[in-house]
C-alpha cells in the first residue's frame, strides 16, 4: 500500500518527512494541502489531523502527525537513518530535538514572516531577534560538522534529515550558506546523495507550480 504525505512545497517540516520517505525507498505520494488558502483550519483536514498542521502521513490504519515522528517510523520499516547503535540512535534523537526546539521552529517563522506575511503585518522587532537565535543555532551546527561528513556517524541519519528541512529553501531569511563553510559542504553532501531532490522538487504545490 502506498504511503500518503499530506504536505505542501513550502513546508520545511513536511520536506523532513518526504526526504526520509524518498531516500528510504518506501513506496509513498504526496497529497496536497493547500495551506495559503486555508486547508489546514477547515473541518475536513481536522479529522485528519486535529492538531491542524502539515505533515500528516497515512499508512493504511496508520495516521501519524510531526515530522520526527514519521522519520523515526521510516526507520522502524526500513532500518535507515536511526543510527548504527544505541548510542548513535540517541545521539541522532538528541539533534532531532536540538533542531526542532533551536532552529527549524525559528527558521520557519522567520521565512514566513519575510516572505509569506504582508509586511505591513510584521511585528516590529521580531525578525531581527528571531536572526540572532537562528546565527546561535547556525554556529552550533557549524562548528559541530568541522572533520565531519555526517551530523552523526559515518552516514546520513534522521539527525541530517531534520537539520537540513529549512536551509535548502530560496526564499531569504537570514541563512546564506557561503557564510557557513561547513554547512555548506554538509549541506553539498545531502545533496549528493541518491534520490535527493530540493523541496520544490519533491513536493506538490511550490512557487513553480503556481508560475
């Protein structure tokens, strides 16, 4: 049975869950939400998920909502990216929940606050205090891939797939990879990898599809 992805092009925290779906080799597709016209607040996508977010994976009489939790069900099917032992599958653990609580949260804010709000709707003050968090997090994880290919062990794991869900994306928010030499070979070396495909690529309804 083929796994659904119910996602949208713009989502960094739904491109987490396709990019782990895609590289696993596990069957799946996507279905689109329309998120900018409100998909996600109406009753029909409550059912679905009550929280009233993207992503949402379905697999036959398994719903699952937040992105680490569909990565963590990836490996549970196929072995990948949960770390070789016990001490890496916490470690991988520990950066998935660096990267949802110091950067991935922050950096979705502040792309959307910048590309997606009116600007006549942005709060004074908060996108450049959301930049200096997000340049804290940017030089942990710079300074964490200094001699490293991988964010932990010797291959690509959740860790990477969580870390990476916002830094590929255009539209500016303060992250400019040149700025960052070794997250940007990290970042070179995700993109190296078989089935990789940018956020655009792998899921349904980004600004090219609307173009």
């Amino acid at each position: 049975m083929t796994i659904q992805l119910y996602c949208f092009g713009e989502s960094g925290n739904a491109y987490k869950a396709a990019l782990a779906l895609e590289l696993s080799g596990l069957d799946w597709a996507p279905v689109y939400v329309d998120f900018f016209n409100g998909e996600t607040r109406g009753e029909a996508f409550r059912e679905i998920n009550p929280m009233g977010e993207v992503p949402v994976l379905v697999d036959g009489d398994v719903t699952l909502t937040q992105s680490g939790v569909m990565q963590m069900y990836v490996t549970e099917k196929t072995g990948k990216f949960g770390g070789s032992t016990p001490q890496d599958a916490r470690e991988v653990m520990r950066w998935m929940f660096w990267d949802n609580h110091k950067m991935s949260s922050q950096a979705g804010m502040t792309r959307f606050l910048m590309n997606f709000l009116p600007e006549a709707k942005r709060p004074e003050g908060v996108i450049p205090f959301m930049q200096g968090r997000l340049k804290a997090a940017y030089t942990t994880l710079n300074a964490h891939l200094a001699g490293r290919d991988w964010i932990v062990g010797e291959s690509p794991t959740n860790a990477d797939l969580s870390c990476c869900g916002y830094l590929f994306y255009p539209e500016p928010f303060g992250f400019y990879r040149a700025d960052w030499p070794e997250i940007d070979r990290w970042l070179s070396n995700i993109e190296g990898l078989s089935g990789w495909k940018h956020p655009y690529d792998l899921m349904p309804g980004s600004p090219a599809d609307r173009a």
